[in-house]
C-alpha cells in the first residue's frame, strides 16, 4: 500500500485501486480531460477578470 506524507503529522494510506487511479491520473495528457460539462465565460465574466497582482494586497508574492 502507498502512502503520501503532507507534513510529519498528516499522512495518507492508499489502497491498491486508489494508486492505479493516480497512476492512470499521472499517464493522462491535457486532451483526455473532459471539458464538456463546464459551461463558457460570458463576455461580462470575462470582462471582471484582472490579473492576480491587481487583485492581491501583496503582489510581490505571486510567482511569475
């Protein structure tokens, strides 16, 4: 059985089949993830988006 280590304190035991879930999530490209369910951006939502350094009171953290 896996496991994964979060922090000393947090770990996870995996079973068999949750590992071959991840080991199928690891072998998945960009085009086998179905998008079809999640419905587009409106024009107006797309309008309200700015820049997470715009957004954020502390821009210098924001990896670039």
């Amino acid at each position: 059985m896996g496991s994964l280590v979060l922090r000393r304190e947090m770990k996870f035991e995996f079973t068999p089949e949750q590992l071959e879930e991840i080991k199928r999530w690891e072998q998945m490209t960009d085009d086998d993830i179905d998008y079809s369910d999640i419905p587009p951006l409106t024009d107006e939502e797309l309008a309200k988006f700015k820049p997470a350094r715009l957004r954020l009171k502390n821009p210098k953290n924001i990896a670039s």
